[in-house]
C-alpha cells in the first residue's frame, strides 16, 4: 500500500465535458494522524453535482485545476487512529476519486451489512435519503392526494414517485421526451407523466392533475418550477 491512484482535474471545461479534464496520476496514500482512519474506496457516486462543481462554488468551495475530484464514497477502513472506527469496517464519507482516502471521521456513517453493497449508494444513499426526507418530512403527503415530481426519471425523482405511490398517492412525473415518459409510468410505477418537450406543459399537468396538486417535489427549478 504504497501508491494511490487518483483522478486529478487536469484543466476546468469550458464546454462538453470531455475525457481531457482528467487525468490519472499515482501519488501517495494519505498519512493519517490521531483521531483520523484511512479507507480504501470500494464504491464511489459519480453525479451532475460533479459537473457544477467544476464550474464554481456551490454549496461547497469549487474544483480547481490540480485538485483530486470530489465525491460521496463506499470505503473499507485499512487503518485507524479514531476508537470510533476499525480495519475491516465499511462507511460511507465524503471522499475523492482516489483509490485510498482519509476518512472525514466527524461525518462518517457505519452501514450495514446490505447486499448488495451497490443499494447504500442508492436508494439507501444520498439519492434515497433525499427523496424520503425531502417528501415525507417536508411535503407530508397524505393518502388519496396528488403529488408531482420533476426529473421523474432521475436518480431522486423516481425513488420519491414510488415513496409516494406506498404512501397512497397518485403519482405525476415530468419527464424529457416520450421514452422517458414511458419507462416512468411502466417501470416505476407513476399514474401519469407529463413530458416537458411536448406542446405544452401547462396544459398536461392540467389534463393529468384534474382536480389540483397538493404536493409537488421540484428537482430541476427554471422554467418547470416556476
């Protein structure tokens, strides 16, 4: 355990991301101190929060040329100076696109034994934690009401429309294009979607949503929210 490989930053796109933004460099494993724990990366979350990162801050600092890619990250810890962690235990934490990482000891969570492991960066991860916190916590859905969903199809959309098609709801999405459109009320299980393409967006809400909307999750703003 001597090299580390990594996915650098090489230069900020300023256009369609392409395959020149990075490079992959070997440097060294982290050294770690009292209180820290180093994890080797099993699984990492790949995400459009990747691309806006790099186009300037955020909600957190922005990507620079040179940095090591950020991300959210399935790691097995390999060494430990935190009595809060032990070789041998699987954790999720912020991390980088590096083969080993320090894990950030103040926010990192132990999971489960869930298999197959793929399921804590999905609808047991970020995507799935928004998706239930967001609905159930904030838009309080309730049994027989209609609920709206932009992005249908993506990573948080879809796991909200079937959290709310368990709770008892009829289930709207909005989607791009009428392949989208399908695959969401045929797979996932939603009453009706609405494709934003079409001629109209207004009038398919109305013509899917006939007797209002109570709840309705935004996850793309812009012209769809407003």
């Amino acid at each position: 355990m001597t090299e580390n490989r990594q996915v650098i930053i090489r230069e900020l796109p300023t256009g369609r991301l392409s395959k020149d933004v990075f490079e992959l460099r070997v440097g060294e494993v982290p050294v770690i101190g009292e209180g820290e724990a180093l994890g080797r990366t099993i699984l990492m979350s790949i995400d459009a929060a990747n691309r806006a990162w790099m186009q300037g801050a955020t909600y957190r600092q922005a990507i620079e040329p040179g940095d090591v890619m950020h991300t959210y990250s399935i790691v097995e810890v390999v060494e430990s100076k935190n009595d809060s962690f032990s070789p041998g235990d699987i954790v999720s934490t912020e991390a980088t696109w590096a083969e080993y990482v320090k894990v950030d000891t103040e926010k990192a969570q132990k999971l489960p034994d869930v298999k197959p492991l793929s399921h804590l960066m999905s609808v047991y991860g970020i995507a799935g934690k928004t998706a239930y916190h967001g609905l159930v916590g904030v838009g309080v859905p309730k049994a027989g009401e209609t609920v709206v969903v932009s992005a249908a199809a993506g990573s948080v959309g879809m796991y909200v429309g079937q959290i709310a098609k368990a709770l008892g709801c009829r289930v709207v999405g909005i989607a791009g294009g009428p392949e989208k459109c399908a695959w969401v009320k045929e797979e996932l299980g939603f009453d009706a979607c609405v494709d934003y393409r079409g001629d109209s967006l207004f009038k398919g809400l109305k013509a899917a949503c006939p007797d209002g909307i109570e709840v309705y999750f935004d996850n793309v703003g812009g012209t769809v929210l407003e």
